[in-house]
RNA sequence: GCGCCUGUAGCUCAAUGGUAGAGCGCUACUCUUAUAAAGUAGACGUCCUUGGUUCGAAUCCAAGCAGGCGCACCA
C-alpha cells in the first residue's frame, strides 16, 4: 500500500522560481488599480507625520545605480514609517533646469541657441526636462517606489518659480543679496559663470613663466636700481590685469645679485628657482621677513601701471618664487587680497574670453592667445627670465570640459556673512546621520564665500530685478514681486522672456528714487541650486497642491556630497528667509562603488546598470542589495555580489514557500491553537520569532537596513529551514491533518510568516506582495500586504525560561548532529533517522535530558534515544568502560571539550523503517495487515484517523 | 596637498580592551516526504601596515598605505 496517500505532504502554487522579470510588472500594474499609494495615505490618515522630502534628481539622462540606491533607501523609509504607525507621504520631485539640460538640448537637437528666440529655446529644455521626467518617473516606478508619481513637483512647474522669486525676494528684503564685480568661474566657451560644482578639475598643459617687476619705491629697503622682484604665473595673461605682488607675511625673502641684477625671491626657494632658471653665482645680499616688505612699490613690466606690494597667508612655497601676481580681477584670492588692500578690480574680458577695449594693445584677442604676446612683450623688454611648461590641475567646465578662467563680473550675490552666524546655529538644531555630517556641513558654512546666484543663461528661473531705465536704480520690491508672482503662476517664468519689462510690471509702476516710468530687466537667471534650495518652501508648504506636506521636513536622505549641495542650499534659503533647517534630520548615504572600492566609471568597465539588473534579476533583488550593506559607508556592488545576493533572495523566498505549503488547508480564524496548547518546540519558535521582530524593527528604527536583512536572512536559515521547520516535518506530514498537534504547528508557521511577509515589505515590495496573495487569510484583512502595520513583539511569547532551556538543548543537539556526521562518514548511517542515540551523562546535567526525554528524538530528528546515567564518580570520557556493550562497536564522541559531562555514542538503529513516516521502529513488521508501519502510524491508519 | 569617512574569512556583516564570530559562497557527505529544494560537516583570518599606550589591542593613540566623498590644487 502507498501510505504516501495518508500523509499531508507540502502543496502549494506559490512558484519556487520567482522570476520576477516578469512577475514584478504585474504586481505593479495592481498597484496601480487599486491605487495602493493613495490607499496607503488613507489608512494612515491622522497618523503622525513623517515627510521624508525628495532630493529632486536632475532630469537629464537615464536613472542609474546611484540615484537607484538613493530612492531605494527613501522607499525602504516611508514604507517602513507608513507600516509603523507614521503618516509617511512621498512627493517626488525634478531639478529640471540648468545648463547641463541647455547643452544636451542643444545637442540632441541641434539647437542654435543664438539663432532663436529665448522662449522657444526654453520649450525645447522644457520639452527635453519633461522626457526625462517620464522616463525615470517610469524607471523608479519599476523599482517598485511608492509614491505620488502623478502629482510631483518639478522645478519648472509656473507656482514653483513663483515661490522661488519670492524666496529671493525675500533675501532682497533682508538686505542679503547684493549686486557684486567678482571673479567667478567662467567657461568662454558656454559663456556663462559658473557654479563651484559644475567646475571639475583636469591636467592641463600651461606656460610657467618668471617675470621680473623691477622695483619703483623700495621705501629705503630695497634698492631700486636694477632690481626687481620675481614673480611666477602659469597664465601669463592675467599680467595685464596686474596691480599688485602678494608676499607672505612670516616668510624670508632674500635679496641676491647676479651680474648686475638683483632679485627678490623667497629663500626657500632660491635653490629650485637657481635650478629652473640655470643661474649661477647667485649672491645672497640681504634677508628681509616679508612683512617687512609690504608698501613697496614696483613697476608693472609693460604697462604704464604701478604695482604695489600686498601680504597674504596664503602665500606658500611648493612652486614658484613666493612672490605671487595679483590680479584681483582673475582670482578668488587675489579678489579677496584686492579687497584688503582696496585694489582695483581690473577684468578686460568680454563674455566670450576675448579682451576689451580697456586692454589697450591687447584689445580683441582671445585671452589664451593673449599668453603669447604678453611673454613676447616680456621678452621685448628683457622682463622675462625664464619660461617652462608644467602640467598641473586646472579648472574645466563640467559640461563643455574646456578650461575656464577667472572673470570679475557684475553678478548677484547671496552675501553669506551677513547670516552665517544662523545658519550655524541651524545646524547645530539638525540631527545628522552619522555624525560626522554635521562637522561637515558646519566647517563647509564656516568658511565658505559669498553665494554667487547668477547665471548669464536662458533655461532657468529669471532673477526677477528691474533696472530704472532713468537713473539706473535696481527695482525689487513687495509690490513688484507680487505682480510678477501673479503672472508667473499664469504664464510661467517664460513670461519673464516673452514681455518687455513694461508688461511685467503693475501698471502705472513709477520708479521708487526717481519717478520715472521706464525700465529695462535683468537678466541673468538663478543658479540651479537656488531651484532645489527652495523646495522646502516651494513644494513643503504649498497645501492647495500637496495638504499631506509640512514644513520643515522630518527627514532629507541624500549622497554625502549634498552636503556641498542641496544640504547646503536649503539651508541657506531656509535661514535666509524662515531663520531655521528646513529639515530636523539629514541622513547621508555613501557612494556606489566596485567589489575593491573602486568608483564606478566606464573606463574601467565596471559599471553596474540597474536597468539591466531589473531585467535579469528583478527589482527586488536590487532593493534586496540595497538592504543587504551598510549603506553609509560606500556600497560595493558587482556580478558576484548580486549573486550572493540573489541566493539569499532564493533562500528567503522558499523559505516563505516551505511555510505556505504547508499552510494550505489551514484557515487562521477557526484552525489556530491556543498558546497553552502549543509544544514546547513550538513556544520555542514563537521566542525566537519574538526576537527576530526585536531586532528587524530596531534596525529599521536605527536606519540600519543590513542587520534587518541578516536578522531575517538568520533567521530564516537557521531559526527556521535549519532547526524548526526540520523538526515538525513528521508532525505536519504524518500527524492528523486536523489534530491538535499538526494545528499547533501549523499555528507557529501561520503567525511566523504574517510577521515575515510584513517584516520583509519596506525592503522586498513585490516579493511580500506575492507571499501575501498566497498566505491564508482572516475576514478583513487587506488587498496589499503594504497595507498592513508591522509586527510587534509579544510580551507573552517571550518565555526566557524556555528559550535558555533551548539554548542548552541546541548545545546538545549540535553535539549530536555532530557525532551522527561522523558515523554517516563511516557509513554506519545515512539518513538520520538511521541512528539510535545514546546519550552518557550523570548528576544535573542527566536530569535535565530526562526531564526533556520525550521530545529529544524530534529534536535530534533520530529515531531513538537512550539515556544512561553514569555512576557517580564516573566521568564522561571517552572510556570504552562507560559504554554499553553494543555501543563499544559504534562510532562515538566524547565532547567533554564542549558540553562537559557528555559523551554521545550513535549507532545504526535495530528497527526496521516505517514505510509512512520513515522513523525505525522495532516493532515494524508485528501486524500481519499492514507489516511496515510504526505503532503509531498503524494505529493512525487503523482508525483512519489521518485525515 | 588639506579635511572627513572606511579598511575583520572569497562576499555581506558582527565582535563593553580579555582565547576573532555569523550567514552566504566553496568543498565533502547525506537525503529524495521543501526537489533547478533540504540537512550535516569541513577548510578558509599577518583583524590594511608600522610603531606606541597597556599585564593584555581588531578595539585606544600616532604615522603610513589603499579606497571613497568633500575642499583646494592656486599665483
């Protein structure tokens, strides 16, 4: 007879494959149809909030592995909050303007920006924004991100720029925005200055020059007759805009005679420069501490200038002469030296680099061709002492990559010192996570510059100034802004580009200083951090577009380099005008990198391609990743890992499988048992349970998603496929189907995986979605497992009496496992219900394992076990003396080394092998109707009471 | 160059200053009633390096190396 038939074997549809390429579009679209996100904002309705703000990415170009662990880590967030207790919305956003969106326009579509009317070329960055807009609202959907996908906020939306302008406003009103001549980053190229970010640095081969000044006024300490101070440059250019030469305060500087000239240089230097010049027979005349030397004044080389000696700190000696070239109009230090000393700022450069009339001979030329004619004016005037060529780091336009210059230019500024001292302390009211970041962040404020908002482009929100055409005056005030508010609400900040600047104004608008009615409009655009810096107003507090938002944010979660960035800018707007963070905490993350650390780049061909991923893998296996390291460190990913990864997904996943199967006639509301009709084995599974959801929800709590991950990966391998779920197969597979004891076990199974599959939701979104369709239901429970709350632990279940009884046991079991190892190398056994245990043991120790006697063959899955009480005064060792007879035959091991006091001796069991449940048994073979089953099983059948 | 962070088994992570652990992977074995599953066992570590503090250092300190991020690469 087959008795397989009797037996409740594992059934389940749930597939083993999970094949998720194409599962997961499925689950999605059913997202979609029930509407789950607005679902979820229903259930959490009057739920305190939790507004995790989106860092909007910029909308350029396909989504990849970085912004893919960014929004995962945001979704893991707000699916975890709305699961515990939390009012968690998620409104995400779009930077949607700026020049690198201008220039891949301008590529992909062959603009001519210069050739058409700005209001077209700004439909055509828009058109471009908002593809990428749908593209990777498309590409972060598919990871499963929950969201208010259909109403985002884009930078670009007409009631954003409108509250944008009024934040500037606002710093206007405060006396925080000036209008500046400052040098600024400059690409000639895309005519534009340019922010500190979109700057990045590259070698580039430049001349090296040493000049001489020959000194006008030595004030007594120098001479002057022949003598000159030597300067090095690698951009001979700047000389033109010269006005002054820049020593160190506390360095020496020495005076030496070659021939019949002299020179001042810094002596530390005076080897490398005799070296690099191949001079010889230098003098040393005299030593002078720079300080000294401030005052004295020099003739400019070939132009009818003076140039003055100033001092700077910054002064240093790696390359040079320790006499540096000031040319206040070409250089952030040289600006700020400039200032000190009330120098001049000179800047004879148009916007497309070439120099103006104001650069008399050199007028019209391109500033790189410049460097030519000045060395040969050098030359000509025997100024020039040597000349080289370096390779050295310079600065390069992030999009155009060509080498950009300093240009003092008339720019609108944020003048940072006058709020610094707030913004400071605004930090110091932020949680940052890890702590780190707020030392960043703070030293970063600390000595930062001026905010130079200005950008002389086209794709972007205007800077929403009016000029008196009369007396020149700026013009900004509530009046004018609130107006302009008005028709950038109903035009957009298009409008800004269509009209004259008549038609922007209220009518009849009269000029505050002079009366006049005639104005001309700025028009320089905001830098695009000015965009992103204003969502905090723009999108937190805007409640006819997004009433589930406030201000200020519980959370900002970005990459560690927004600290620089969009930490940095909402802050600043955020003081500016609200004197306070527009977030309570800022949690950062680190960055993608390879299996040895390594950045990833395509040169070195280990880029990772999170859409190709998701089409191989799956998103979950992704999100999984995403999961599985501690993120705030770099985050390594490469084939290998998301291998390992994707095992742990399959382990994790029939695990989940196991459980159902074994679920499917079990209906929670009428078939669970009490808690005091559970086993032991089972209450103890219920403690580690209890433990399981202790450490997955600290670990969410703490933001730390990798001990949630090997919690559960533990848990499930160990806890459950290693130690329960081995342990109950007989009682599920051959105990009545409706019996008290399969029910129990059943029972244990049913609340494990309802605390699984929602434990396991924040991270793997489509996979718990799928479990949950599976999982046997009670009356109301909901559609989506995402619309239920997270476990909790029950206090109840948590015996710690049983569990460190359990511990011990385990101890005994691993020992035995151990032992039965070794006779199955020996082929005494295979399976392990082959073996018969023995255990040798005496005083406490024998009379715990006899008052757990009873269940020690489920524990050990054997199909017998002996206990024998050593003699007092008797040890455990390994003595052939302590053995039963038939035991001196068998393969043992004494384990004093791990559990003191136990010897475990295995042998091949005598019994014969029950054809239904497989455990041996003596007695098979005594009934003659049925002559392979068990007692037990016989008596089951016999009374048909299997079913 | 400067600042911050990181550096434990092939991988992902643990380890109040007290004999370095887990899981995965790998190898071998077992099972065939979770089966493109499941169980058991085994091997695998100069805890980045070098100094120092300490009775004792993966852990504290210093220097260095490697990687990441940021600042600056100036003249």
């Amino acid at each position: 007879m087959d008795y397989s038939k009797t037996l409740n074997l594992p059934k389940t549809e749930f597939p083993m494959r999970a094949n998720l390429p194409e599962r997961e579009p499925e689950i999605l679209k059913f997202w979609e149809e029930i509407d789950l996100y607005r679902m979820v904002q229903q259930k959490n309705a009057g739920r305190p909030k939790f507004v995790l703000h989106d860092g909007p990415p910029y909308a350029n170009g396909h989504i990849h592995l970085g912004t893919t662990l960014n929004k995962i880590l945001k979704d893991i967030i707000v699916k975890y909050n709305s699961m515990a207790g939390n009012d968690a919305p998620y409104v995400p956003g779009w930077d949607t303007h700026g020049l690198p969106i201008e220039q891949q326009a301008i590529k992909e579509l062959g603009l001519d920006r210069r050739a058409m009317n700005p209001v077209e070329f700004r439909q055509k960055c828009r058109e471009f924004a908002l593809k990428f807009v749908n593209i990777q609202r498309e590409e972060f959907k598919r990871l499963g991100i929950g969201g208010k996908w259909e109403k985002p906020y884009l930078t670009l939306h007409p009631n954003y720029e409108a509250v944008q302008i009024g934040v500037f406003a606002e710093m206007v009103k405060r006396g925080y925005v000036y209008k500046g001549l400052k040098p600024v980053f400059w690409c000639a190229y895309c005519e534009t200055a340019l922010a500190e970010a979109e700057v990045e640095y590259q070698d580039k081969k430049s001349p090296a020059i040493y000049v001489k000044f020959p000194v006008k006024d030595g004030q007594g300490l120098l001479p002057e007759e022949n003598t000159s101070i030597v300067i090095w440059t690698t951009t001979p250019w700047t000389l033109i805009s010269n006005v002054a030469l820049c020593l160190h305060p506390n360095y020496n500087y020495v005076l030496i005679a070659q021939e019949k000239e002299k020179y001042l240089l810094a002596e530390e230097l005076l080897s490398s420069f005799a070296q690099v010049t191949g001079q010889q027979n230098l003098k040393k005349i005299q030593v002078f501490r720079g300080q000294e030397l401030e005052g004295i004044t020099c003739y400019h080389p070939f132009l009818d200038r003076e140039s003055i000696v100033v001092l700077g700190e910054y002064v240093t000696l790696d390359t040079g002469t320790g006499c540096v070239h000031i040319a206040p109009g070409h250089g952030e230090e040289d600006y700020l030296v400039g200032l000190q000393y009330n120098l001049p700022v000179l800047s004879p450069l148009d916007d497309r680099g070439y120099f103006t009339a104001e650069a008399g001979k050199f007028s019209s030329r391109y500033y790189t061709d410049a460097d030519q004619e000045v060395i040969a004016e050098l030359q000509k005037g025997a100024f020039l002492i040597k000349q080289e060529t370096i390779q050295h780091q310079y600065p390069h336009c992030w999009r155009c990559k060509k080498p950009i210059l300093y240009r003092a230019t008339e720019q609108w500024f944020a003048s940072i010192d006058k709020f610094r001292e707030a913004l400071l302390q605004a930090i110091q009211q932020v949680r940052w996570i890890p702590g780190w970041g707020r030392d960043r962040i703070y030293n970063m404020i600390a000595h930062r510059g001026d905010w130079c908002i200005s950008r002389q482009r086209i794709w972007g929100v205007p800077i929403p100034i009016f000029y008196c055409a009369h007396c020149g005056k700026e013009v900004i005030n509530d009046q004018t802004i609130s107006h302009l508010q008005n028709l950038f609400r109903q035009y957009g900040s298009d409008v800004w580009f269509a009209r004259e600047a008549a038609e922007l104004l209220p009518p009849d608008f009269n000029c505050p200083v002079c009366t006049a009615q005639e104005f001309t409009k700025e028009t320089d655009i905001m830098d695009v951090w000015f965009d992103s810096g204003s969502s905090h107003l723009a999108v937190l507090e805007q409640p006819d577009t997004w009433p589930e938002l406030h201000w200020p944010a519980e959370l900002y979660l970005e990459g560690s380099d927004q600290h620089r960035g969009w930490f940095n800018s909402s802050l600043t707007t955020s003081v500016a005008v609200r004197n306070k963070a527009p977030y309570k905490a800022v949690l950062t993350h680190g960055f993608v990198v390879d299996e040895n650390g390594r950045k990833m780049s395509k040169s070195l061909g280990n880029v990772v391609d999170p859409l190709k991923v998701i089409k191989q893998m799956g998103a979950d296996i992704l999100r999984l990743w995403v999961s599985s390291a501690d993120y705030r460190d770099d985050m390594a990913v490469s084939p290998n890992i998301l291998k390992q990864v994707t095992e742990a997904y399959r382990k994790i996943r029939n695990t989940a499988r196991f459980l159902l199967s074994n679920l499917y006639d079990f209906n929670p509301s009428v078939d669970q048992v009490n808690y005091q009709e559970l086993t032991e084995i089972d209450r103890w599974a219920l403690v580690s349970l209890q433990r399981l959801i202790q450490k997955a929800l600290k670990g969410y709590y703490d933001y730390e998603y990798h001990v949630v991950y090997h919690t559960i990966h533990n848990f499930c391998v160990v806890d459950l496929s290693a130690l329960y779920l081995d342990m109950i197969k007989d009682r599920l597979y051959t105990m009545p189907a409706q019996g008290r004891e399969r029910r129990a076990a059943q029972t244990v199974l049913y609340k494990t995986l309802h605390v699984l599959v929602r434990i396991l939701t924040p991270i793997l979104a489509f996979t718990t979605e799928e479990i949950w369709r599976y999982l046997p239901k009670k009356e109301g429970e909901p559609a989506s497992v995402q619309l239920t709350d997270l476990p909790q632990v029950k206090e109840d279940y948590l015996d710690l009496e049983l569990e460190q009884k359990w511990e011990r046991l385990l101890n005994i079991r691993a020992e035995v496992t151990m032992v039965c190892e070794m006779a199955r190398q020996e082929k005494l056994i295979g399976n392990s219900l082959e073996a018969e245990v023995t255990l040798y043991t005496s005083g406490e120790l024998y009379d715990f394992l006899r008052r757990e006697e009873i269940n020690l063959t489920t524990i050990f899955i054997v199909s017998k076990v002996n206990l024998h009480q050593l003699k007092d005064g008797q040890d455990a060792c390994p003595d052939n003396n302590n053995l039963l007879p038939m035991e001196k035959q068998a393969s043992y091991l004494s384990t004093a080394k791990n559990i003191p006091g136990l010897v475990v001796a295995v042998r091949r069991t005598k019994g014969a092998k029950c054809t239904r449940c497989w455990i041996y048994n003596e007695k098979v073979g005594l009934n003659a109707e049925h002559p392979t089953l068990c007692p037990r099983c016989l008596e089951l059948i016999k009374t048909g009471h299997f079913a």
